[in-house]
C-alpha cells in the first residue's frame, strides 16, 4: 500500500513539475504585439481572461503545449513546442483559440507543426518585463562586400593592319588593261607594268578602306551600394559594454532588459 502511495505521488510531482516548468504566450496580434496573455498551467476557458478566441501569435519558452479552438479542450487541437509563431493563421487558429493545456509525455502528435519564426522572437519584449535605456557608446557602419557589375557594348573594329588579297589582285588586272592601251614597243610593256602596279596598291587601299565591323564587347567595374550592411553598436548598461550588430542605425539609447539583452 505504502509503494502504490509513493508511486502515485512520485507521477504526481513529474506532471506537477512538467507543468511549473513550461509557459506559453499569446498574442493578440500577429508578430507578438497587442495585449498578451500567459500562462504556466492549464486554461480549460479563455472567456474568464477576455482572450477567448483573440490570439494571433504565440510564444512557447518552455514544453509543449495543446491549443484548441473550444473551451474544455474541444474541437481542432494543435500541439506546439517551445519556439516562436509570429502568425497562426498558417495553422488555421487564429482568433479561435479557447482553451490550452501543458503536454507531458514524449509523444509526437500529427498536429505537432515545426516553430515557424523562432529567430523573430529573440529581442522581442516578453509580457510584463521591465525594460531600460542603455547608453550608445559607439557605431560602426560595416559596408557590404563590392559586387561585380557587368553589361556588354557593341564596339566597332576594322583590320587596319592587312591588305585584301582580292582587291589587290582585281585592281592589278585592271590597271594592267589599261596600261597596256597606253605606247607601244617596249614603252606599252613599260606602261602594262606600271598600271598593274598603281592598280593593285589603289585596289587594295580601296578594299580596306571598307573592311569594318562590329562585336559585342563583355565589360566589369566593382561597386558598393553605398548603404552601410548593418551597424556595429556598443552601448553601456550598468558598468558593462555590450555588443550588438543591427540593420539600422541607433539613436542615442537601446532598450534593455534587466540582463541587458537588447527589446524592442
């Protein structure tokens, strides 16, 4: 009798201690804003706390927990584990959350979706936490890496350096005709020759003279975009420095928790 006892209050203690351990938060707008709502135990109504069928994101920071869209745990259920859901109308909940309950065995249940947006929640501020103004000490903007830029020109070439074989040839012939209708005896033959000659230097500037075309040309320069990637932020909170990296300039002061740990 004594071990069923000790038995009992052993079950009872873990399911006591799963439940003390675990937390949930719901939003009542998308993206963790708007009022909040959070619990570590059991809600069989949401009505009693003004958050039935109200909530649109959910945190979980410990276990798993079971939401359904009834009170007393009825209708469509989903089980969500620790991590961040920014918006639960993926899931088909939101705004019909009624009831929720700590889950505390291992099981995997089919309605056991992964965490949507858990790196969304990190700097987000939990529901009633104090938060303080730490003092910037210093900003670094950090450039992007430069990027190659790249576009192709149309560029007009000419072989300025060869003589066109065939104009040569066609301008010799004919100034060799001509030549030879020019004297006669040996001064015709001087003629022959020396109209060949002029006619192929005339025939071959001639042919280079229109030996011109065009080619698309690739070309590259690196540039920056000129905006900074992000900022290198050192502020002070309580005697110590932090460090923080953001996609934004800061003002004078960051909202800290009371570890320091950057809010928005």
């Amino acid at each position: 009798m004594k071990l069923h006892i000790k038995t009992a209050l052993a079950a009872a203690t873990m399911v006591l201690s799963a439940q003390a351990m675990a937390q949930v938060t719901f939003y009542e707008a998308e993206g963790y804003r708007g009022r909040a709502f959070s619990t570590n135990t059991q809600v069989a109504d949401f009505t009693r706390g003004g958050f039935n069928d109200r909530s649109s994101s959910v945190v979980v920071e410990r276990g798993r927990w079971e939401i359904c869209e009834h009170a007393a745990f009825g209708g469509r259920c989903v089980v969500l584990r620790r991590g961040s859901y920014d918006s639960l109308r993926a899931l088909g909940m939101e705004n019909t959350i009624s009831s929720v309950r700590p889950i505390t065995n291992n099981r995997r249940y089919e309605n056991e979706p992964e965490p949507m947006a858990a790196a969304d929640y990190q700097y987000r501020r939990r529901y009633n936490e104090r938060v303080y103004d730490a003092q910037v000490t210093n900003v670094r903007a950090v450039m992007g890496a430069a990027t190659e830029r790249c576009w192709v020109e149309r560029q007009q070439v000419s072989d300025s350096g060869g003589r066109n074989v065939a104009g040569t040839i066609a301008g010799a012939l004919i100034g060799g005709v001509l030549g030879h209708q020019v004297g006669g005896g040996s001064g015709k033959d001087i003629a022959t020759v020396g109209g060949a000659v002029a006619g192929g230097v005339i025939g071959s500037n001639m042919s280079q003279g229109n030996n011109y075309g065009s080619r698309d040309v690739r070309r590259c320069e690196n540039t920056t975009s000129g905006t900074p990637a992000y900022w290198d932020v050192t502020y002070n909170f309580r005697g110590r420095d932090h460090q923080l990296q953001m996609s934004a300039a800061p003002g004078a002061t960051i909202a800290v928790n009371g570890d320091g740990v950057p809010r928005q």
